[in-house]
C-alpha cells in the first residue's frame, strides 16, 4: 500500500522543513505532495530548493485556502490512499502506523485519527467547538465519531477523488467528512497524539467564524444542497 500525504503550505516557513524530515524519517512506502497556498514568508523559496524522488511541490499563485490546496493535492496523488498532514508541528507523522493498522487488518476502509481517543489537550474554545460539531454531525448523520475537525483523516484514492468538493477555505475538513457520511461509509477512529498550538503561533483558524460556517456545510450536505 503506498500513502499519498498531501501537505498543505500557507506561511510556514518556520515548521516545514521540520515536518517534512518527520514524514520522511517514517518507514512506509509513500509520496509526499505539497502544495504552496501562495506563502509570502520564504516558504515558496525554500519549497522549491527540495529535491527528493518522492516529493512532488505544486504552486499556487495566490492563496485560495486550505480546502483549495488539498484539493489540488487530491487531484495528483497516486498513492492507494491519502491523508493530509498539516505543515504545522501539532500531528505526529509517526502515527501514520496506527492508521494504516485498521486498513491492513480489513476493519475499516476509511480510518480518522482521534486526537480525544488519544488524550490530546486543546485550548478552551477548541474543544469546546469541536465537541459542538461532532455533536452536530453525529445527530444529523447517525455518526458515533468523536473528533470532526481532526486533520488525520485516511482515505481511499478511490474515494476521494470520487468526491465533488467545494469548499476552498477550513470548511474542507467538515465538507469531507459529511460527504462520506452521506454515501453511507463507515468511519473507523484510533488514537493520536497531538501538541497545540495558538494563533500566535501561526495558527490561522477563525473558531467562530469557521464554527459557523462548519454547521451551515453539515445541513445543506444533509439536505442535499450541496
């Protein structure tokens, strides 16, 4: 099974180079897509000095949003399955392992990381939005998930590019996941470990905002609006 990662870039200048050595240094046959949202801090720059077999760099010219970059992603990978890995330092690419285990034991055919299954804190607001949405989408679809918003999401190439998806900007995260859903596929979690990080720190999320906008994604997908 190879594993397509689809990194997403925006203005991570100070993080990438780490993350992309913890992805490389994980035992898996995999492929590395990253895409540059459009960075204007000397990400793009140093992106395109990388020159390694399994890592493919693709450029937006401006920023177009999280959801748009791996969209882009989803569109090149050749791997067997795929998962995003944000360029950030808050998700462990070793824990890789834990979710492939589930599709090479044949439990599962879509597999999320759970960063609450995993013990993982969260500031306050996070958790508490999160737990409203997960909620939300486990009234709305029958769902027994218990982290919607994790970034750690493994998926069949098959069935991602399967998908029409239109969310350019965070709501990616919730269109995915009600999407599959909707289609009736089960979702199997395992534990992850996780390290936040705050907005000080880069992270670009606007919880009200996007909190809102998540819940307005979960109903018309419901609905068939979308």
């Amino acid at each position: 099974m190879i594993l397509s990662i689809i990194i997403p870039v925006y203005n991570e200048i100070e993080t990438i180079e780490q993350i992309i050595k913890k992805i490389l240094a994980v035992d898996i046959e995999k492929e590395i897509i990253i895409v540059d949202d459009g960075s204007t801090d000397g990400s793009g720059e140093y992106l395109r000095k990388l020159h390694y077999e399994n890592i493919k760099v693709i450029f937006h010219k401006k920023n177009q949003g999280k959801g748009a970059a791996v969209k882009t992603g989803i569109e090149n990978v050749s791997g067997d399955y795929l998962l995003v890995q944000d360029a950030d330092l808050e998700y462990n690419p070793q824990d890789y392992k834990k979710l492939i285990a589930p599709i090479i034991e044949k439990k599962a055919q879509v597999v999320y990381g759970s960063r609450f299954k995993g013990g993982g804190k969260m500031f306050f607001k996070q958790y508490i939005g999160n737990k409203f949405l997960t909620y939300c989408i486990n009234l709305l679809y029958g769902s027994k998930l218990s982290d919607l918003h994790t970034c750690y999401k493994l998926i069949p190439k098959s069935i991602a590019q399967s998908f029409v998806l239109r969310e350019k900007g965070f709501g990616f995260d919730t269109e995915v996941t009600a999407r599959l859903l909707k289609k009736k596929i089960a979702i199997y979690e395992v534990p992850i470990s996780f390290a936040y990080r705050e907005s000080k720190q880069g992270k670009k999320i606007s919880y009200l905002k996007d909190g809102f906008k998540s819940l307005w994604i979960l109903i018309k997908i419901k609905l068939g609006w979308s």
